[in-house]
C-alpha cells in the first residue's frame, strides 16, 4: 500500500490541491512505521508543499 500512495502523489504532485487531497487519503490507509516513512519521503521529496505535508500530519504528532 505504501508503494501505491507514493506512485499516486509522484502523478500529482504539480497540483497542490490534488496533492494535499491525496496525501490525506494516504494517511488514512497507513499505520505505523509506514506513516511515518510516508512522511520522511514526502518531507525529503516535496519541499515545494511542506506546508501542505505539516499541516495533513498535524494530527498524527507521535510521527
């Protein structure tokens, strides 16, 4: 499941909303050490919308 969330914002990254959309309905399909790769890679990966990455992870702050 973690490979499939990462495919699908790599196809929507160019389009912030989208992005922020898809990220959250990957984090409600993950659990554990997976959110919290999910986050690192987004974090490393799409600088352009940490914004959208902090804000999506706010509740989730043991992560």
């Amino acid at each position: 499941m973690l490979s499939l969330c990462k495919n699908v914002l790599l196809r929507v990254s160019s389009n912030k909303k989208l992005f922020a959309r898809e990220l959250r309905k990957s984090i409600k399909h993950l659990t554990g050490d997976d959110l919290r790769h999910l986050k690192t890679w987004c974090t490393e990966r799409f600088r352009q919308h940490a914004e959208v990455i902090e804000s999506a992870f706010l509740p989730y702050p043991a992560i």
